[in-house]
C-alpha cells in the first residue's frame, strides 16, 4: 500500500477514535426513550389503533423535539418496528449513562369509557388497577426466549413476586416522582384534550434494571375511541411529544440548570458492569460513595431554601390547612399556567427530605423538593453543591 494512503487512513482512524472519545465523555444530557413492544409484540390493539406504532410515532416525534436542543443526547431503544427484550431496554439506558429513561406505551380497559394519563414510577403497590396495569406490560416477557430462566422465575401474572427480587426502586425514587410529576403537569396543559389521571407507582419489569430516574407513561387508552382517536392522530401524536419533550426539558433545567449535566458517583454503566450476575444474589451498590454523599449532602450554606411540591393544579385554592390535609405554611405560585401548592422553608437539605417523608406519608405520594436562592427558583444540584 501506498505510504500516503497509509498515512490518510491513520489520521482519519485516529480522528474517528478522537470523535468516540469526545462523546464517551460528553456532558451533555442524556435521554434513552423507549418506545413500548414492537414486532410481533402489537401491545393493545383496538379497531386498528396498534399501541406499539403509536408508542414510536410518539418516542420518535419526543426525540426530534429533544435533538433540537442543545446539551442533549438521544438514545432509542429502537427507532423501527423490531423487538427488544425489556431488559435489555433498560441496558440500552445503562450502557448509554442517561441521566433519565422514559419508556412510552398506550392503555387499554375492557371498560371502554376508560381514559386518561398516567406516569408511574418504580415501585411495589397494593392498588389493584396498578398491578394489573403492570401485569399487562410485564407479561411482555413471555414473548422472550428463556424467559424463566433470564428473569429469575418472575411470574408476570403476579406482579407481587418481584417483592423478592432486588429493587433500587429507592434509590432513584424522588428524582423519578419529580419526573413523572412534570409529565403530569405537562399533560394538565392539554386541557380537554387529554385527562392527566396522575402519577403512580407500580412493579414494571421494564424500570425495575434501569440505574437512573426512570418512568413509564400511559399516554391515555387506545380502548377508549375518542381517545384512541386522538392517540392515533399525527396532531395528538406532536401534542403529547412536545408535552413529554417539555417535561423532560423542566426536569434538566431543575435538576442539572441551563447548559450540560454533571453525574455525581458511580455511572449507570459502572453499575451494570459490577451486577452481572443473578439479581437475587448480587447486592446493587448506591449510586454514590459515602465520601460523595458527604460533599453533595451537606448542610447548605449559601443561603438556599428548600421546599416541598405538593401538587399542580390548573385550579386556585384556597391556602386553608383543610384544602391540604391539614397542612399549615402552604404557599403558591403560578408557572406555565398552572397553580404549584408549595409547604415548608428549609436550609438543611437533609431536614427537608426528612419533612418530605412526613409529607409523603400525609398522602402527597407525588410530592418532591425545590428549592430557591434569593427568592429565584434554582435547580437542586445547585443548590446542594
């Protein structure tokens, strides 16, 4: 071969491998968005609306949204008509490192007047509509091959067997409330085009190996033919991406501010490295080291103000402890058309997560922290800094 061809090879080779690297250590914040089924995997199908073509016409359209920004990377786990493994779905996420992972789907009910959103969260439940809306997605699993064996004996008819296996459910639990709380929001904005139905939580295999916040939206019921309809739509189809896209977009800017994000302790694909084995026997390690929590989590000493988010609501109450469930010191403020009910004033980040139990256990499931500097509503990684 030529020494100048060579040479040309060489330097696009090592141009290449510079262009990997720069992205491998990207500050940007990254999104995997998971479009629900595919293949021969149809989801719920219901005179010709077909829940695995709506869930990628709309992961697609969220994506198209979400690139346009900058500071933000993409990831799908899949972007045609082929079908994913759920737990692989979750690695896609993983290997990626993203900073969040939304996986999208459509409802369904024999009820045909059923309708309505919800985003739910990780986590075990006794509501009974929760579970079998967690039984339906999960019994994805049975299309898989080795099915058994990959998923530790999970039976999908009884979500209730996941209780035994090893959940970081808590771990990532309020920055994906806070997440899902958006989503909500976001939905709220559509008004009578779509009931918002609220966040919730149950054990869908799909969140259960992702080690990042992490949600699954129903974006209303394919059964329902109004909705159905309106999913099915290229018009209902761009409203609900730029509202989930709009979601994901607040969620950064709370949580990482304007410009790229910083990841603190362990990456989700150091984590995915270090559990290769069985879920019931290996020990999932916290995604910080004590010595990280003790620089993030500290007493704050800059003059930040925590609070605690209630709810939204396109309603204006009344600040009476009776509209809050017996709650005192509730204080409001209007964004983005909608009224966000907000309790307690505290400098301590720790107090205040403590007092976001309390809050939890009043009811406020969905309720997460803010926080404020000098009356200016600031992102939370700026404020525990």
């Amino acid at each position: 071969m030529h020494i100048s061809k060579k040479i040309k090879i060489v330097f696009t080779f090592l141009i290449v491998m510079s262009m990997v690297d720069t992205y491998g250590q990207s500050n940007n914040f990254k999104v995997t968005l998971d479009a629900g089924h595919g293949a021969h995997d149809f989801g719920a199908v219901y005179s010709g609306r077909i829940e695995k073509n709506i869930a990628l016409a709309i992961a697609l359209k969220v994506g198209k949204i979400l690139e346009s920004y900058p500071k933000i990377d993409v990831i799908y786990t899949r972007k045609t008509d082929v079908f994913i493994d759920l737990v692989e779905r979750a690695n896609i996420a993983n290997r990626a490192d993203s900073h969040v992972f939304v996986s999208i789907h459509c409802n369904a009910n024999k009820n045909l007047a059923a309708d309505g959103t919800e985003t739910y969260v990780m986590g075990m439940t006794k509501v009974a509509s929760n579970l079998e809306a967690a039984k339906k997605e999960n019994a994805v699993i049975t299309l898989e091959k080795d099915y058994k064996q990959k998923y530790e004996g999970f039976d999908p008819n009884s979500p209730e067997t996941m209780i035994g296996m090893t959940l970081m459910q808590e771990e990532y639990l309020e920055n994906s409330i806070s997440l899902a709380s958006k989503v909500e929001d976001a939905f709220a904005l559509l008004g009578k085009k779509l009931r918002h139905g609220g966040v919730k939580q149950a054990p869908y295999m799909v969140l259960h190996k992702a080690y990042m916040p992490r949600v699954l939206i129903e974006t209303g019921f394919v059964s329902n033919t109004v909705e159905g309809e309106l999913l099915n739509s290229e018009q209902g189809q761009n409203d609900i991406a730029k509202a989930i896209a709009d979601a994901i977009i607040s969620y950064k800017n709370e949580y990482f501010g304007d410009g790229g994000a910083e990841t603190f302790g362990e990456k989700p694909s150091q984590i995915l490295k270090e559990n290769p084995v069985k879920d019931s026997e290996t020990p999932i390690k916290s995604s910080q080291t004590p010595e990280t929590n003790k620089t993030i989590i500290k007493k704050d000493t800059l003059g930040s103000i925590y609070k605690i988010q209630l709810s939204a609501s396109k309603k204006k109450l009344a600040l009476k402890p009776q509209n809050f469930k017996g709650l005192k010191n509730v204080s409001v403020i209007y964004e983005d058309k909608i009224y966000k009910y907000l309790y307690g004033e505290i400098a301590d980040y720790e107090e205040a997560k403590n007092q976001l139990k309390d809050v939890k256990s009043k009811g406020y499931d969905s309720a997460f922290l803010i926080a404020f500097r000098n009356g200016k509503k600031i992102s939370i990684q700026e404020a525990i800094k």
